[in-house]
C-alpha cells in the first residue's frame, strides 16, 4: 500500500468537505455544546447544589459503585463539590465519545455517498490507485479531524471545568487525569475508527448523503448504552473498562477496515451510477 496516495485522497477530500456546510455545521455545533454549554451548566446553576436533601439523589447509584479510591476521595466534600465532582469526571465522560463517533460519520457519510450527488466519483474511481489506498484515504479524511475537533473540544471542557471549579474546589484542578486521558487519546480514536469503516461502507452502497447518514447513525446505539449504563450507575468508566473498551474496538477497526476494502467493488459502484 502506498500511504502517498491514500494522501492525496486525502487532501482532495479535505477541500470538498470544508466548504460544505452541511457537514461542518454539526461537527460544530456539538462539540461546542458538549465542551462548554454543559460545564457552565454544572458547576454556576446554583440550584443544582442548593437544593436541600436533593442534590444528590439521582446520583446515589452512581456514587456506590465508583471505585473505593474515588469514594476515598468523595469523603469530607460538601454536595456541591461531590455534585460537581461526578459530573464533570464520571457523568459526562461517555458523552465524548459522541464527539468523535458523530464528526467521524458525518465526514465518511460524505466521503462516497456525497461523491455520488456532486457527479465527482466516477473521476475518482478512474484514478490510479489500489482499493485499499482509497479506502484508506477515506479514512483518513474523516478520522483526522475527527480527532482534531475531539481534542481541542477536551481542552476546551478541561479548562472551563478547571477555571470554574478551581475556587468550589480551593485550588484544586480536576481534569486532565488519567482516565480521560485514556478515554481522549485511546478510546475515542478507536471508536472513531470503527465508525469511519462502517459509514464508508454504508455510504458506497447508499444514492445520497443524508441516506448514508441517517444510516450511520444506527452506530450511536452502542455508545448510548454506555451513556445510560454510567448515568445509572451500571457501569464506570475507570482504567480498567477503558483499556477493555480500548482492546474491543480495536479489533473491530481491524476487521472493519479488512471487510471494507474485501467489500469495495470500482465496477459495482459505477455500474449504479450509470
């Protein structure tokens, strides 16, 4: 496989999606929601924490089954602080999964399907360039900034969190820590990546864009369900599920990708556009 190829697939991608709003607005909108809207929600609503008796009865379940050193630490915080604690470390961190999961399918959504409405993938098909290199340059033009949009929007959350509780929690910064360095760097990319296989191969099936993906967005389910279960207070995301989590959609990229370019048929694809 030659990687300079999948490059330029790449770049040329890259040119067409950044000028379709369609695609850029979401990849906005949420992350900035998610990395700003929410924190400023948690820690300066003074009625989440001043609410007698109350604060912290939809998060009794959750503080129960937090690892004994985080409860170690829950001990002597006022409900406020234990408020803010939870949510901004445990309550939101499966939430940025969505980031990457949701920039990641919108720009593969748009990689084929997207192609076929604008009448430019036949001179894409035509080109010199094996499968696998295109497929890998599909790839890499969704997961680049994907990843991009997932980091800066965990910078961003990081530093409102730390600027808005550093007097709650008299000096003290909560985030990065370890987990969520796990979680930004080592699950999100995975996730992303799985995603971005199995749009690309929804999206060379599909007639249109929003077709491909309104399909795609089959593959927020799993990522819902880890939302719910650590709303719940089912599951946590601690080192020990993250690097779990972090082994199984890796081996589902592996397959993803192996499935797609096996999948991948030039003349299948041309043949429907005819």
């Amino acid at each position: 496989m030659r990687t300079h190829k999948a490059m330029l697939v790449f770049k040329k991608d890259w040119h067409e999606v950044r000028r379709n709003w369609q695609v850029i607005l979401p990849i906005v909108v949420v992350p900035f929601m998610f990395s700003i809207l929410l924190p400023v929600l948690i820690v300066l609503i003074p009625s989440l924490a001043a609410m007698p008796g109350s604060s912290l009865d939809g998060l009794e379940t959750m503080i129960q089954n937090l690892p004994n050193h985080v409860q170690d630490e829950l001990v002597g915080m006022t409900d406020q602080q234990v408020l803010v604690y939870i949510m901004s470390l445990y309550f939101f961190a499966p939430f940025f999964l969505i980031i990457p999961l949701m920039t990641s399918s919108v720009i593969a959504s748009d990689s084929f399907a997207g192609e076929k409405e604008r009448k430019t993938i036949e001179a894409l098909l035509a080109t010199p360039i094996s499968d696998s290199e295109l497929f890998l340059g599909k790839i890499l033009v969704s997961f680049i900034p994907s990843m991009i949009v997932t980091v800066v929007s965990f910078s961003i959350y990081s530093t409102i969190v730390d600027l808005l509780s550093f007097a709650i929690f008299n000096g003290r910064l909560l985030l990065p820590n370890a987990v969520w360095i796990m979680l930004i760097f080592g699950l999100a990319p995975t996730v992303a990546l799985a995603s971005i296989g199995l749009t690309v191969m929804v999206s060379a099936k599909v007639k249109g864009f929003r077709e491909a993906q309104q399909i795609s967005a089959i593959l927020l389910i799993p990522i819902l369900a880890l939302v719910f279960g650590q709303v719940t207070g089912a599951i946590i995301f601690g080192p020990v599920l993250v690097a779990a989590l972090i082994g199984l959609f890796a081996i589902i990229d592996l397959f993803a990708f192996r499935i797609g370019v096996k999948l991948f048929k030039r003349e299948e694809i041309l043949s429907k556009l005819v």
